[in-house]
C-alpha cells in the first residue's frame, strides 16, 4: 500500500510538471502570460499577489516603490535570489523572503523582475 501511494504520487508529481513546462512554452509569446506561470511555477504566488499583500508586499507596491530608483531592476534580481529581510517591515510585519538563487536560472528571475515592475 505504501509503494502503491509513493507511485501515485511520482505519477501526480510527473504529471505536474509536464503541465507545468507544456504551460510555459506555450505562454512564450506572451510576455505577461509567460511570467505568470515563471512566477507560479516558482512559488512566488504562495506568498504574493498581484493587488493585495499576502506574506509579501503587493507586487503593484513594489512596482510604485521602486519605479523611480535607477537600479531597481538589479536590486529586485537580487532581492529574489539572496532572499529579502526589512525592507517591507511596515507593510509584512517583519516577515522574511527566502533565497531562490539555487532552484532558478537568472534568466526566469529577470524575466518577472521585468513583469512586476511594469504593473
Ligand atoms: C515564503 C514567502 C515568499 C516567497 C515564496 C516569495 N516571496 Fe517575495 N517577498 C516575501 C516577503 C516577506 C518580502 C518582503 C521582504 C522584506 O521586507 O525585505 C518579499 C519581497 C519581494 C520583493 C521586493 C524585494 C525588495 O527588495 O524590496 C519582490 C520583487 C519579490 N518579493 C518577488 C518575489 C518573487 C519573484 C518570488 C518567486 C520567485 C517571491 N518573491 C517569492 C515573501 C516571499
């Protein structure tokens, strides 16, 4: 019984991420849509919403937040992948963001950089 549920759950698990990679080529067209299913595929909507914030700010805060800093592209890349602590205390808290550096390319994290600061 326990085999029997490891391989329903390699089986569910295998056919998630086929969904998954079939969603993201099929998406590349759409730049929107394309960082969306990044930002899904990635765990990024666990804690974040687009309008409201969740455990993290609000994406559309952190656009107008940073809308005016002339590196705000490198240092949100940045953010994401050594993980982020203070800045947003007054509106999380003081919740934490963890590192992503070792579970996605640089590539996947520039392109909803792109997508957040242009909400
Ligand atoms: C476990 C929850 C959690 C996950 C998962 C998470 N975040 Fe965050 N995120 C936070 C919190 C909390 C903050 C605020 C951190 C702070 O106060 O500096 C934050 C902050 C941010 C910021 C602002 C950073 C800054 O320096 O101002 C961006 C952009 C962001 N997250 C994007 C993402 C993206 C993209 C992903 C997915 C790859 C992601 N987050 C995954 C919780 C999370």
């Amino acid at each position: 019984m326990l085999q029997f549920n490891f391989l329903l759950v390699l089986a569910l698990l295998i056919t998630a991420c086929d969904t998954g990679d079939a969603m993201r080529e099929s998406s590349k067209n759409n730049p929107t849509i394309h960082a969306r299913v990044i930002a899904a595929d990635n765990g990024c909507m666990g804690c974040h919403a687009v309008g409201v914030t969740v455990i993290g700010p609000a994406w559309k805060l952190v656009a107008k937040h940073y809308k005016n800093e002339p590196d705000s592209k490198a240092l949100l890349i940045n953010s994401i992948k050594k993980g982020g602590k203070g800045n947003w205390n007054n509106i999380t808290g003081g919740q934490s963001m963890p590192a992503h550096e070792n579970r996605m390319s640089d590539e996947d994290i520039a392109i909803v950089v792109d997508y957040i600061l242009a909400l």
